[in-house]
C-alpha cells in the first residue's frame, strides 16, 4: 500500500487552512478550498492517489455529497472511471435506495441511484469523502453501496479526526485510508 511519509503529509496539512471556531464556538474548521486552491498541492495529493489506487482494479468510484463529489470525480479523470454521487435526499432524480443515520444533534438521510453501478455484479467500489468525524455519513455510504449490489474495496477520505473515532467504525465493514490524521 502507497502511504505518504510524515514530510509528505505536512507538506499537504500545511495547505489546509485552519479556522478555529467554526462553524461555532470550540469546533476546529478545517478548510479544504485552499488546498484546491494550490495546484502544486493538489497535483500531488491527486498523483499519490492515483498511485495508491490504480492497481485496485476498480469499478466505480462514489463520492459523498458534496466535498467528497470533488475529490471522488478528480480521482475518476485520473484512474478513468465512472464517478457515482451519493446525495441529500429529492436531488437524485430517479429510483434510490436511502439510508438515515445519526447525527450528535439529530438523524440525517443520504441516497443513491439504485442502478448506479449499471448492474454490475459485485462491483468493486471506492468510497471517497474529504473527511471522517464520527463515521456516521461513511456508514451510512457503505450501506448504500452494498444495497446497490456494490462491494466497498475501501473508503478514502482526504482527513481523518482521529479523536471521534469514525474511521475506526467503519474499519469494522470495510478498509479505511486517511490521506492525513489529525
């Protein structure tokens, strides 16, 4: 497996803006669009995954709405692949197989075409999102995949917050790759 090294990964955490309380008091934002924003930057996060992921004999690559569509459909250009979205729930406008999830505050609910992988039996499946918190929208995802008749290979995120644990639920259903751990 293609891991960065520690100089690597500072290098892209240091693109990263950090913007403390927000979007309220005590939350550490952390603000991707300058990372989008540096074409050395990017260009380096996109080469790494393409190297990571092009011998995964994928099928389809899902991004999570909305950041995780960026990141998913850039990796798609790269590894010449199908991008799949999995959205809010009235924006996909055929049939979709939804899934609610909880939120610390309340549920939400995600959804995905159910003919997104085109009938492909088993198709292996990358899921990409910029990060994971509590996991609760990655789980959800990988729910989505398998309802779809996918099978998640793994899930991709740009940041994982190592303190609210999500990456270690999901790990229980499927791989998980974190680009950077905070």
């Amino acid at each position: 497996m293609i891991k960065l090294t520690q100089e690597e990964q500072k290098y892209l955490l240091n693109s990263i803006r950090i913007i403390p309380d927000f979007p309220k008091k005590g939350i550490i934002f952390r603000d991707i669009t300058t990372l989008l924003n540096d074409k050395k930057a990017l260009n380096f996060l996109l080469k790494h995954l393409k190297e990571r992921y092009q011998s995964y004999n994928l099928d389809f690559i899902v991004g999570t709405e909305s950041r995780g569509f960026i990141f998913a459909s850039m990796i798609c250009a790269k590894l010449n692949l199908p991008f799949v979205p999995i959205r809010k729930p009235g924006k996909l406008p055929f049939e979709t197989f939804n899934c609610e999830y909880e939120l610390e505050y309340g549920s939400d609910k995600i959804e995905l075409h159910k003919d997104a992988f085109k009938n492909t039996q088993n198709a292996k499946v990358l899921l990409v999102d910029d990060l994971i918190a509590t996991g609760g929208t990655a789980i959800a995802s990988h729910k989505l995949i398998e309802k779809a008749g996918g099978k998640c290979i793994e899930a991709c995120f740009l940041i994982n917050l190592k303190d609210l644990k999500g990456a270690s639920k999901l790990e229980k259903l499927t791989s998980v790759y974190s680009v950077l751990e905070i």
